[in-house]
C-alpha cells in the first residue's frame, strides 16, 4: 500500500485547510489521516472554536498524535457571532452566513497561512496546499508563496458540475427563475443532465429571481469553481463507478481530477490494512455523540427503524418540523430522529398534539446528535430520512440503506435527483413538507418499493466497497495523488511543477 511505496521518498508537506463547518471538516480530516498513512507530513487547520468542540467530544488528538509529521494549527475566530454556523446557533439562511463567514475568517486566517506558506526553514515550507473549494481567497496567498494548490470540493461530482455550468445557465436565460414557476421542466444547459435534471433539481441559490442575495451566491460560486479551475488537481470525494458521466464532464475543464472516495470508508480500508491494524475510530463530531440510541436499536427487529438525520446546518420552519413529525408518527414505523438544538428556527407555537407524544413514545428515538456511521450500520435500520448531504449519502451508500430524501440548500437538490433518479436508490421529497406524504412515502421506502431500492443499493454499494479495495479506482487514484504530491515537493513548487495556471 502508499505507505510501502513512498517510505523513501523525501517527506513533502501539506497544508489542508477546511471550511469549518461539519460537513467539510469531517472529509478532509479524513484526507488528512489517509496522507498521513502514506507518510507525509501534513498540518491541518481548524478554527479555535472547531479545534476545542473536536477536543472535548472526539479522540482527535490522541489519533493524530501517532502521526509524527502531523501538527494542528488555529485560527482565531473572533468574527462577528451572527457569522458563525456553529452548532449552538440557530442559522436560517445558511448559504448567506457562510459567505460572510469565509470574509470574516479571510484576513485572520492570512497571517498564519503566510507563516506556513513560505516556511521559516526548508523542512517546515509547504510544498503543496489543498484548499477548500470555498476558500479561494487562499488561491492568492498560494501563487504568492509559489506553492501548487490542489482543490477539494466536498459536494459530489453531479453537484460541481451544476456549479460550473452556472455561467452557461445564466446566458441561457435559464437561471435564476422563479420559485414555483414550472419548477418540472427540463434544464437544457448542464450537460449530460439533458433528460432528467429539472428546475426544482437545481443548487437552490438558482432559484429566486428577484433576490439580490440569491444573485450574490450566484456570483459568489461562480469565483469559487473559476479558481477550482485554476488549481494543479481536483479532490473529489466520490468514486468513477457511481459518476463517471459527470467526472467525464468535469474533466473537459480541470484535467487532473481524482475521485478518492468514499473518503470514511477508504479510510477505514487502509487502516484495517495496517500490519498492526490501527483504530477505525475516526470521529470528527463536533457535537457530543448520544450513544444510547444503539441499545435502542438493539431491541427493534432487523430493518425496521428509518433513521432520521438532516446532517449539521439545515433548519426548519415550526410547521414544516410539525409535519415532518405527524408524517413519522402516522407512518407507524420506528423512527430514530436526530433532533439538533438549533434545528428550528423559530419557536413551536403551542402545545404538542398528545398523539404526537403518545407515538413517539410507542416507536420513536430522538438524540441531539448520533454516531451516524454506526447508526446506519446497524441491522435495524431500514431507510433513511435525510437531506441529501454529501456525507450522509455516502454513508448510506456504504450501508446500502436506501434514502427518503428531503433536499434543504446548495448541491442537496441535485443529489437527491441522483439518488431517486438515476441511481435508483431511493426516492425525491424535495419542495414537499406534509404529513401526509411523509407517511406515505416512508412506507415506500420501507415496504413497498423497498425490494428495487435494495437491489439497486445493493450494486452501488458494492461498487464502492471495490473502488476503495485494493485495485480500485479511489484507491489507485490516491496512490497516483500521493505520487504527484511527492514529486510536486522535489520540484520545489510553483514555478517548476506542470501548473496549469
Ligand atoms: C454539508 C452539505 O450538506 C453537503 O452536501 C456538502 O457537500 C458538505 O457540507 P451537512 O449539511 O452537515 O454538510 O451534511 P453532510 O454532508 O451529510 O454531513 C454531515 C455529517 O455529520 C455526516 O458525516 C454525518 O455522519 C455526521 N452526523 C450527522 C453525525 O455524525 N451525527 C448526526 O447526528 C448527524
């Protein structure tokens, strides 16, 4: 494996830098360990305020210490409150906070990354950076340093490529458009989507023709995928079996793309195969985990419990929560809910019907936050209610647990399209929020379409356990990563390496 393979080379260094929310830290956490694996020397940074929640509720420093070429570095995080998507507060239009997260974190993360970038001695410089696909404002500080920069978007191959093709979308006249206006008919300009992408199945910042912020966001990731372009290598945490079409798509314009993933699972593969087989303890929560569902789980029978989870940021309305929980209650099945502190915005209005209570109580679970990967690993769990994450949908595909999904912002609408739509492995609730359909469509996923589902789920998951194996794509195109990653070191950087700048 890597490890053997580059043991003599001379140990590159690479600074990984995340946007610091959940869904970002978690994958290029995971990025960072696989490099770690393969001997380099890697330092990661996280916000003060991440670096303290992963301290307190995960093992974090006691699995990198065994990493000797690994450092955390902080960034202060002193921006103003309403800016932080952190997991104690309540933020509605996430997509905006975000933004103005990434201009806030910009001029105090600057100092330290200079500091890293042009090295006080040799053996500390950085020879290759990887950066966040929202945090372009890094690109600079790269060219500058004369250090090759490698892009790692942590949103799937069909959810990057809508992005790209915004540009096109927009002269077409067919972004933005209004909500609720034949939100079914086909989109022409994202290629190889031609026959089933629709309006509603758009990056959700597409809708909303009349909303400056929404053209802000437009304009905003419009920057983001031209630096994309711009970087010597694309990351994608996906694998060439399940998106291969659209990898080919995205290739037209970044030539050097590498699909490494399922990044968990790969993960984990490489650790088991370790000659002393290193601990699969890899958690990156930045919330305390509540265990005590799995006991629960342990006495429900096999595949009858849906999983409920919409990852670490989506809010919803109190009606919309009210619906969401008479359909789980109505549809008589188990339900083990993820019910985040933060995840309404606004406060119930009254008292909770007494059926609602008395149901929950008879077949449901709630926690503030689960082991997820544990979670859908386990044998009672049949379905899975989520938002069309990135990570999440990974996780279930490597569970095989088919999906209910209920798109909340940003690439979830084009995931959940995959998902039901060409991949067959779970059904589309999105711009829906009743009761009623809640019940029935869970009943579909558990019963009633559940047998075409799994045998769908069953191939793909299958798929990616071979991709991360030995020979597989994600795990040669790693090995061939880490490759490039050493000779971009002996190169000496910018100016000498094959940029396509
Ligand atoms: C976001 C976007 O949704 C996603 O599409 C994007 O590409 C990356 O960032 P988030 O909304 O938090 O992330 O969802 P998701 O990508 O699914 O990540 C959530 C992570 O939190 C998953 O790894 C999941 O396992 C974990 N989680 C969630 C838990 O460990 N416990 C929980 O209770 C809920």
């Amino acid at each position: 494996m890597a490890k053997m393979e580059h043991q003599s080379s001379p140990t590159p260094h690479v600074l990984i830098f995340p946007l610091p929310v959940q869904g970002h830290v978690t994958p290029m956490l995971h990025l960072a360990e696989l490099l770690c694996l393969a001997h380099l020397q890697v330092t990661f940074l996280n916000t003060n305020h991440n670096h303290q929640l992963l301290t307190q509720n995960t093992n974090i420093e006691a699995r990198f210490s065994r990493y000797l070429g690994f450092t955390f570095k902080t960034i202060p995080d002193d921006w103003p409150p309403q800016n932080r998507p952190r997991p104690q507060a309540s933020n509605v239009n996430i997509m905006k906070i975000l933004k103005a997260m990434v201009e806030g974190m910009a001029p105090r993360a600057e100092p330290l990354i200079r500091e890293l970038l042009f090295g006080t001695t040799e053996t500390d410089k950085v020879t290759c950076f990887i950066i966040d696909g929202w945090l372009s404002f890094a690109y600079d500080l790269a060219k500058e340093a004369e250090v090759p920069v490698i892009a790692f978007r942590c949103s799937s191959a069909c959810g990057n490529w809508s992005y790209f093709c915004i540009p096109q979308l927009i002269e077409a006249g067919e972004v933005p458009f209004k909500e609720n206006e034949e939100m079914d008919r086909i989109v022409c300009n994202v290629l190889g989507m031609e026959s089933f992408l629709r309006y509603r199945d758009l990056p959700s910042f597409c809708r909303g023709k009349d909303k400056s912020s929404c053209d802000d966001l437009r304009q905003y990731f419009m920057r983001e995928v031209q630096q994309t372009k711009q970087a010597q290598f694309l990351i994608l945490n996906t694998f060439e079996d399940l998106e291969g079409p659209i990898l080919s798509q995205i290739r037209s314009q970044c030539s050097q793309v590498y699909p490494i993933g399922p990044l968990h699972a790969h993960l984990k593969y490489r650790l088991g195969k370790e000659e002393t087989p290193l601990s699969n303890n890899s958690s990156s929560s930045l919330w305390e985990v509540d265990k005590s569902c799995t006991s629960w789980l342990d006495l429900k029978p096999d595949k009858s419990v849906i999983y409920v989870s919409f990852g670490s940021t989506t809010t919803f309305t109190a009606d919309q929560l009210m619906e969401l929980w008479a359909g789980l209650v109505q549809s008589k099945k188990y339900f083990l809910w993820v019910v985040r502190p933060n995840i309404i915005a606004s406060s119930l209005d009254g008292p909770i019907p007494e059926d609602l209570l008395e149901g929950t109580k008879k077949r449901g679970y709630k926690v503030k936050w689960a082991p997820q990967d544990e979670v859908l690993a386990h044998r009672a769990i049949g379905g899975f209610l989520t938002h069309s994450g990135w990570n999440s949908t990974l996780e279930s595909i490597i569970a095989g647990v088919p999906m209910l999904c209920w798109p909340y912002f940003s690439d979830q609408q084009v995931n959940s399209r995959f998902v039901s739509q060409v991949w067959g492995i779970g059904l589309d609730m999105k711009d829906t929020c009743d009761r009623s359909i809640v019940e029935k469509m869970i009943n579909e996923v558990m019963d009633e379409k559940k047998e075409e589902l799994c045998r769908s789920m069953d191939n793909i998951s299958q798929a990616a356990k071979r991709s991360i194996a030995e020979g597989g794509s994600s795990y040669s195109n790693l090995n061939h990563l880490i490759d490039e990653i050493q000779a971009m070191s002996k190169k000496g950087g910018l100016k000498s390496s094959s940029s396509h700048q």
